[in-house]
C-alpha cells in the first residue's frame, strides 16, 4: 500500500460536475489499494472573485485580512470534495490549514512552509479515510491563517507529499504536461515524459504556466516525486496508463529514460536593456550603476560588462523586465548624472531572451555553436549572451523571438520523442 498525494487545480474543481469527476478519480485509486491525501485549489475564478470583494471595500487592503478572505476558496473546496467522496461511499475527511496544522511565517499573502504536523492525517489513514487538505493556506505561530501566494495550492501539495514521505505527488491540472516549448509557438512542441526539476527552474516561463515555481524548489530540496498531468481525462481511465501520462520531474540525469541532450526552448517576451558608455574603468562601477537598481526593487537578469580596451572606460550593459524599464532608466539617468557624468545612457526596451535549456549540456560540448550557428542562419543578431551550467541564453530583438525560437526547437529535434 502506497500513499499518494494528488492535487487538483482551480479548473479541475470549477464545477460541481468536475468535483464530481475528481471524486470518481480518487475512488478508483482507493479501490487500487492506495492511501490518499487530495489537496484541491478554490474552485476557478473563485480566489480573484474574493480578492475582487476585498478591493471593492478598501484600498488599503490589510494582508492579515486579505488572507483571512482569500483562503476560504479551499475551504469550501474541501468540504464539497469530502462530500463527493462520500457520494462514492467513501469516507473522507476535509481540513483547513490550521486545523492539520500546516504552520508557517507570517508573510501574509506569501506565507512560507515551516512544518507540517501529520499526526493527524496519519491517524486518519490508518483508519483507511481519505483525507482532504486545503491548499494554499496556513497558519502562523500567532493562530493567524495565512495564505502562500497565487497558485501556491501546488506548493502546498508537494509540501505534504514531503511531510508524509509519499510515494508521489501528482499535480492534477488543465494541461497534459510540461512542453518542450509554448505549443502556441511551435505547432510539433512535445509534451516531455520526464525533466530534472533543475530543467523546470531553468525553464521558468514554460514550467511556471503549468505550476508554481515554489513548488519545484520544494519537490528539488525534498526529493518528491512529482508528475504534472491532467485532470480532464476520463476519470476511469486505467491506473498504470494514467501513470505514464503527464510529465514527470526527475532529480537525477541519468534517471531519464529520453537522452536527450537539450529538454526545452524557453523565452522571455517582454525585456528591455540598458547600456551605460564610456563608463571608468575602476573599482566599485558595478555596484555604483547596479546599487541603486536592486535597491528600487528591480530585478536585474542578465548583465555584461566589456573590458575596457583603453585601460579608461568600458560599457556596461544590463536587462530588467520591460514594465520596470521606464523606472529602471529614470534611475539610472539620475545617477549617472550626478556620479558618472563622463558616461551616457540608452536602453531598448523591445528585446527579448530566448534560452536553450537541458542537463545533456553538462555532458555534451558544442551546443552553445550550434545554437550560436542557427541563429545566423535565420540572420538574427545576439546582442547579449548568458549561460549557466544547463543553460544558454540569448538577447534579441523581440521581432525575432518567435523565429528563433522555432529555429532552434527544430535544430535541436524537440520535436522527435
Ligand atoms: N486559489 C489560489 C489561487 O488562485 C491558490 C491556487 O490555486 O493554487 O492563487
Ligand atoms: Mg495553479
């Protein structure tokens, strides 16, 4: 007997139907012999609807109230759920954050997880009932509930499977899997069997539509295992093919049944860059432009600075998400007039980053050329370069991103299993 912890999204409870739907789901694993936790999410539209109400009393929304407010969505979803299960002559039991307890911090609206007494549960598992957890709420050590942040239902799922020390953690959502890269982009994206959670840190913009990044970190640091795959199918569908569907993330490379070298095409639409010329070539620069950039909040990825040729001056170049441009130029302007003065500055914000992402990297040489030799291909500029161990990323201009990112999609036969 194996215990499993399941999740299930907002869509996947948005109606009484689909309630219904996850609770024929969850009878057939119990009736397969399986110990089960279910962690749904507010049924869909549920969470901003509450949000909305908050809103429409006040503009200085308190965050202990705000949690007090949002995580009542996964309240009524636990009990519906435990009142669906029983339907299918189930018994099941449903609790609230605090009540488990799942304690945390006190960051209202994003809280984080510091332990998870399982007493309870264990108690109620034994006993043979299935038992139903909030997600996306908590409790502080002052008796407050909390909430972890949107989406942070996944968090909580994974979180649990960690406590409990469960076999695995599956994340029942609106989409089958995790995409070699956005489907909306490239018709033959290929839904991945398998990727290392470091893959899925890495590739943030395709993985992070599919589940929260906490989550990952947490399934990394806790070894869960963890599959992402839809709630949508027919809920009778057979055990062991319901097992191979979704996408399963991995911790180690050599876990991995596909050999690919590269899992995934990842992109970021909406940068924006920043150059500095004819900066002094001397200690403490960086900290001089950067400083003031990371204490207004703004988050800086990737950064170059030249050598300077001359001995005297260099430019410096950096990126910041495009709706912190305006800002981040206002800044930066600022400062260099009043301490570089010697030193202009111009941005571009209509750039965009492409990243070629995979653990194969580590153990291949030549990809960074060949993604390098695709791109010329296609007669598309590099105007700034990052890599990390399993990852190598490129600054362009945003009309090419789309053709850039098919280009190496099909370079690197993403599209083959
Ligand atoms: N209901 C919360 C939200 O909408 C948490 C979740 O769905 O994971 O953000
Ligand atoms: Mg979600």
């Amino acid at each position: 007997m194996t215990l499993i912890v399941h999740k299930y999204g907002g869509t996947s409870m948005g109606s009484v139907e689909r309630i219904k739907n996850v609770a024929k789901r969850v009878a057939k694993w119990h009736k397969a012999g399986h110990q089960l936790v279910i962690v749904p999410s507010a049924m869909s539209g549920e969470t901003n609807r509450l949000l909305g109400l908050a809103k429409e009393i006040s503009s200085h929304l308190d965050s202990r109230e705000l949690d007090a407010i949002a995580a009542t969505g996964e309240q009524v979803s636990v009990g519906l759920l435990a009142l669906a299960l029983r339907e299918q002559g189930i018994e099941a039991v449903s609790y609230a954050g605090w009540q488990v307890p799942i304690k945390t911090d006190s960051a209202f609206t994003k809280a984080r997880i510091s332990e998870i007494d399982d007493t309870r549960v264990v108690a109620d598992l034994a006993a043979g009932r299935v038992v139903v957890i909030t997600g996306f709420q908590g409790v502080d050590p002052h008796g407050n509930v909390t909430t972890l942040g949107r989406g942070g239902s996944d968090t909580s799922a994974v979180a649990v499977a960690a406590a409990l020390k469960a076999e695995e953690c599956l994340i029942y959502t609106d989409v089958d899997g995790v995409y070699s890269t956005d489907p909306r982009i490239v018709d033959d994206a290929r839904r991945l069997s398998q990727v290392t959670f470091e893959e899925i840190l890495e590739m943030a913009s395709l993985g992070s539509k599919v589940l929260q990044i906490r989550s990952v970190e947490f399934a990394g640091k806790y070894q869960v295992k963890t599959r992402v795959l839809s709630s949508l199918t027919d809920p009778m569908i057979p055990l062991d093919e319901e097992m191979r569907s979704g996408t399963l993330i991995t911790f180690e490379e050599d876990e991995r049944m596909e050999k690919a070298v590269i899992s995934g095409i990842a992109f970021q639409r909406d940068e924006s860059k920043i150059t500095v010329r004819g900066v002094p070539d001397r200690p403490g620069i960086a900290y001089q432009i950067l400083g003031p950039i990371a204490d207004a909040n703004i988050d800086v990825d990737m950064i170059i600075q030249n050598q300077s040729i001359d001995g005297k001056t260099t430019d410096f170049t950096f990126t910041v998400p495009r709706a912190e441009y305006e800002r981040a130029l206002t800044l930066l302007e600022a400062n260099v007039r009043e301490h570089i003065s010697s030193a202009s500055v111009l941005g571009d914000p209509k750039v965009s980053k492409v990243s070629v992402v995979g653990v194969g990297m580590r153990s291949h040489v030549g990809i960074a050329s060949k993604a390098f030799l695709t791109l010329s291909e296609e007669g598309i500029n590099i105007q700034m370069i990052s890599t990390s161990e399993i990852r190598i990323s490129v600054l362009i201009d945003e009309k090419y991103m789309e053709l850039a990112v098919r280009a190496l999609h099909k370079a690197f036969e993403l599209e083959k299993a």
